[in-house]
C-alpha cells in the first residue's frame, strides 16, 4: 500500500523511510522537513479584474511559490519541487467545460498520489471533487450564494482549529459540490451549501468552498464591477450590496497556516 493509499483508507501514513510516524493534519512527527514551496494554479479566466493569487499569496509569509495560469494554457511544472499546491477560484463553471481543466485534474489526480498537501477554493473546490470523484459531483447551485455567510463546522479539523464555530466569510458561487462520496469527509455546512469545507479521507487535501481570502472592501469592488460584467445578476448583486451585511473572521491568514502545517515530507 502507497503513502496515498494509506491516507484514504485511515491507516496511518509513514515517511520515506517507512518508518517515521504522521499525524492528523500530515505532520511527519520526526521527518526531516521537505523545503516548503507552493504551486499554485491560478485559474482567473481575466486577470486584469479578477486576481486571486494576489489574494491568497498575501498570506504565504516567507514560503516561496510559482503561478502557472491553466486558462492561457501555461505549461505546468513537476511536482516535485512542491510540498502544497493551492487551486484558486475562477470565472469559469463546470457547466461549460474548458480544455485546461483536464490538464488541471490531471495535476490533482498527481498530487494526491504524491501525498502533497493541496487546497482548493471555490471552483478550486469544486475542481477537487470534479477530478478526484467524477463530474456529477459537480452542479449548478441549488441556492446560489453572494455576500457573507455563516460556515458552521460540523466536523472538528486542524485546518480551521483556529476559527470560531461558525465562522463567517464571503462567497460568490453558482456551482456546488453534492454529495460528495467516499473518502470524502464534509467539515462545514450551512442551510444553502451542504459542502461549504470538505476533506479527502485522512490526505492533507481540503476543499473550501468560500472565498475567504477576499477582505470585505475587496469583495464590495468585485460586486460593484459585476454589475456591469454580470446583467443577468444584476438584481442579486444590488441587492447583496444593499443588504449583505459584512461579517468576515479574517479566515484567510490561519487557514494557510494550517495548510501549510501539514505534509512536512
């Protein structure tokens, strides 16, 4: 049994050496450390107004990262530089499939069997269940969600050990994770999204489907900028601004550094 395998079936995984305990999060106890470096893939489809490695990258501190943009077809690098990949959100939906996001499955698919650490926000999120468990995992919204929301956590992680239960965010989806089936393991939920966080069995491999690394003004500028880039939502967007209050945890800071706790190799 490979170290991916024993961290989906709950047996303990063990370094290189076969020999050296992990725990919950992916700590090797005793291991010399991997030198951390992030991947991270940036799936913004119009980087001149939607950045979210900026977002996430404000929080990585001193750890080093490379940015490959799956969108505009850049090549992706071998993975084995990398101890944490992070997949960002995006413009784009699984509703209509573009040709990056095989290549960006296959990068998944590749990361667990390697035992990296990995995290997916929103569509990143939703790309984790897309290419580790299949598509029909994946639909359009049955509530969509825009504003800030309560995140109720319903199952204890090391992930957000820090954050108060619930916790609050923003969020702006029209797709979902359903369902999600074995080994996943959903950790937070609310009335409009059963999969708001979601683990892939014991593997340091977490799916957020919020997008807690955009602070409120941010957040108030995209809604803003959506009105013109998004007609159809038009009356929804006005209507989150007017009426949305702002509740945000600062979640973003300490959920990457838990991420980037886990899976020292």
């Amino acid at each position: 049994m490979n170290d991916a395998s024993r961290c989906l079936h709950g047996v303990g995984r063990i370094s290189t050496d076969r020999n050296l305990p992990i725990d919950s999060i992916g700590v090797h106890a005793y291991a010399v450390p991997m030198k951390k470096r992030i991947l991270v893939l940036d799936n913004a489809m119009d980087r001149s107004a939607f950045r979210p490695v900026d977002a996430w990258s404000r929080h990585f501190g001193k750890v080093p990262f490379d940015t490959v943009h799956l969108p505009s077809g850049e090549s992706i690098p071998a993975l084995d530089r990398y101890s944490h990949i992070l997949l960002t959100d995006s413009e784009a939906s699984f509703r209509k499939s573009e040709p990056w996001f095989a290549a960006e499955a296959d990068v998944v698919r590749q990361a667990v069997e390697l035992d990296r650490s990995v995290l997916g926000s929103s569509f990143g999120h939703q790309m984790l269940a897309w290419a580790l468990s299949g598509s029909t995992y994946v639909r359009h919204s049955r509530i969509p969600e825009l504003g800030w929301v309560a995140i109720d956590i319903v199952r204890t992680d090391p992930l957000f050990a820090a954050l108060p239960n619930p916790w609050h965010a923003f969020t702006s989806h029209k797709d979902e994770v359903v369902l999600p089936p074995d080994p996943w393991r959903i950790l937070a939920s609310n009335s409009a999204c059963a999969v708001q966080v979601m683990r892939y069995g014991n593997c340091p491999v977490w799916g957020i489907q919020s997008n807690p690394e955009i602070p409120p003004d941010e957040a108030k500028s995209q809604m803003e900028s959506g009105l013109e880039q998004y007609p159809r939502y038009a009356q929804q967007i006005r209507q989150t601004i007017i009426d949305s209050p702002v509740r945000d945890d600062g979640a973003a800071p300490h959920l990457v550094q838990a991420f980037l706790k886990s899976n020292h190799l």
